[in-house]
C-alpha cells in the first residue's frame, strides 16, 4: 500500500495543478497586455506600408533574371513534338525548341526521352543532345531517331540540361 501512494499523490498534485493552469481566470493584467494600442508614426496612417529598403535597380533586376535562366535552362525552353514510329521500329520525334529566356542563349541542348506505356507509366529512358544553338525568343527544329521498348504507346520529352552562352 505504501508502495502506491506516492505515485498517486504525484499524479493528483500534477493533474490539479494541471486544472488550476488551464481553467484560472487570468485577470486584468494579462488582457491589458495583450490589447496594447499600437501607435502609427506621424504624417502616416495604419493603411500606409513601409517597404523594407530601396526597390531593386533595373541592373539588379537584370541580374536576377539571369541568374534565373543560367540556374534552370529547362524552365525556358518549351519543347513541342509529334512522335510516330518508323518501319524499322525507331520512334521518330519531330518538332520545335522554343527559347522563352529573355536574356540568356543555350546551346548543346540536353534531352531525356521517357517512353511510356498505355496507362503514361514510363517503361525506359534516353538522353540525346541537340548540338544547335538558340537565341532569346528564338526557336530550332530537330528530329530525334531513337529505339525504345516495343510495347511503348508514348513518348514524354524533356529539357535536362544545356551550356549557357552570351546571346551576342
């Protein structure tokens, strides 16, 4: 009996003190902290924002932008295409690269072709490299003759990599 004492007169002490936390009334003093009135400096009024720091020059802008397009060459070129298979059995991929960058020229485009099957599950991979250059706003065909899986019902391409060059 002595033994279970002490753990129940622990567990009553703590689920009181428990109770007492959660459910006591906090008083005056807490609600008036909390509803402090906030002041608005002078010639400004609660509507008005500040910015944090001057905004950005068009240089920085520029910079930005760039940065963006040197980071994520596959963001800004749109890959559009038409697949059909050959009759020795090689999918033939023809279509466009369309450079959406501003600023920013690529080269040595890098593409991944998934073949997929009926249901879009993707079935194999190939990479090739279109060795064409394309300026800002501008666009380059290709055709792309590749073997895949016999049972492959689609063809998915993708932008995985390419060489960042100075437009001029």
């Amino acid at each position: 009996m002595k033994k279970l004492a002490l753990p129940i007169v622990v567990v009553l002490v703590v689920g009181a003190g428990t109770a007492f936390y959660f459910l006591r009334d906090p008083g005056e003093a807490a609600l008036k902290s909390n509803n402090q009135e906030q002041t608005v400096p002078d010639g400004m009024t609660a509507q008005d924002s500040v910015p944090f720091g001057d905004p950005p020059s068009p240089d920085e802008l520029e910079r930005e932008q760039k940065l963006k397009e040197h980071a994520r060459p596959g963001d800004f070129i749109e890959v559009q295409f038409e697949a059909r298979k050959n009759i020795l059995g090689e999918t033939v991929a023809e279509g466009t690269l369309k450079n959406k960058a501003e600023l920013t020229a690529y080269r040595d485009l890098q593409l991944m072709l998934y073949f997929e099957d009926e249901l879009g599950e993707p079935l194999d991979s190939a990479s090739q490299v279109i060795f064409e250059k394309i300026l800002p706003d501008g666009e380059t065909k290709f055709k792309i003759k590749q073997k895949g899986p016999r049972k492959s019902k689609g063809l998915n391409i993708r932008v995985h990599d390419a060489v960042v060059e100075d437009p001029s």
